[in-house]
C-alpha cells in the first residue's frame, strides 16, 4: 500500500513538475516579440567585403554597379586560399536567387563545382558588352567567362533575363586608396 502511494506521488509530482515548466515556456514564448510578416533574410552591405577582396585578389573583383531597386544583396565571402574565391550572393526583384562567383581555380571543375553541376549549351549571350557562355543546369544556370587570370559565373535560379541584367550591371571595383593624400607641394 505504501509503495502505491509513493508511486502514485511521484505521477503526481511529475505532472507538477511539467505543468510549471509549460508554464513558464507559455510566460517566455508571450513575453518574447514576434513580427509575422518580417522578412527573416537580411540584406547586407557588401562594400567593406569587396574593398578587401580587391585589394588580395590577384583579378579585378566584380561587383554589381546601378542595379535597379529591387535587388537585395544577401551574403558576401572572400577566401584568399588557393583560389582565391569571390561571392557576393542577391535576390533578384522576383525574389529567385543570383549570385556573382570568382575564382582563380581550373574552370573545369569550379564552374560545376558552384553551378552544382551545370553543363556548357554551347550558346552564348551578350551583356554589358561582354560575352558570356550560356551553362543550364537542374538547380542553376548560368553565365560563364574566363578572363584575366579568373573565372566568373552569374548563376541562379533566376531567370536568364535577370542573370543577364547582373552580368550586365557588373564592374571591376576598385581599392579605396589608404593612408592620407600627398600633401601638396607649393
């Protein structure tokens, strides 16, 4: 009878127990503000990211330049290792993804490698004067060059208008220059 009764006040101090922790969690979860209709992605500026790539980066860093309103940058990453890797990751106007990939590694592997296995059509497409080769893939396509010691690829989910329109708006960006000015002799 005895160990019924312990038994039973240990079910009983177990519900206890959970009961005070749901309540509290119901105080935090209250207490804590929500905004339903907040965008989760941030944007983030890229101008320090590419200020620094540029300065290590054995080619010209391309950056997009007079974008119209509706392009959100989302994620930026140099890695000076071996290939000295640029991205500067966008959501297009429609909210599809497009991103600016540079490296100095062997354009046959780091073209599928960030293209997650993208093949060359054999098309090619004018943008911003320059022209690009037309890659198509099950996850992305994109828009490839190999110049100046680099391979540069604009891919995405996006469609080939707006892949089109970035490799268009991008521009070699320079370093900002450091130090003071000369001062001037008089």
């Amino acid at each position: 009878m005895a160990a019924a009764k312990r038994g039973n006040q240990k079910i009983r101090d177990m519900v206890l127990s959970m009961a005070v922790i749901g309540g509290v969690v119901a105080v935090v979860y209250t207490a804590v503000p929500h905004d339903e209709d907040a965008d989760p992605l941030k944007t983030v500026d890229y101008r320090v990211e590419v200020t620094t790539a540029q300065r290590s980066a054995p080619y010209p860093v391309l950056a997009p330049q007079g974008l119209p309103e509706g392009w959100r940058a989302t994620s930026v990453t140099y890695r000076g290792n071996e290939d000295k890797a640029w991205h500067l990751g966008f959501l297009d106007p429609d909210t599809e993804y497009v991103a600016v990939e540079q490296s100095t590694a062997d354009p046959a592997k780091y073209v599928p490698k960030v293209t997650f296995s993208a093949k060359d059509s054999g098309r090619t497409k004018q943008a911003g004067g320059v022209t690009w080769q037309v890659w198509k893939g099950e996850k992305y396509d994109a828009l490839v060059r190999t110049d100046k010691n680099a391979t540069t690829v604009v891919l995405g989910t996006a469609s080939d208008e707006r892949l089109a329109e970035m490799a268009a708006a991008l521009k070699p960006q320079q370093p900002e220059p450091t130090g003071s000015p000369e001062p001037k002799k008089s």
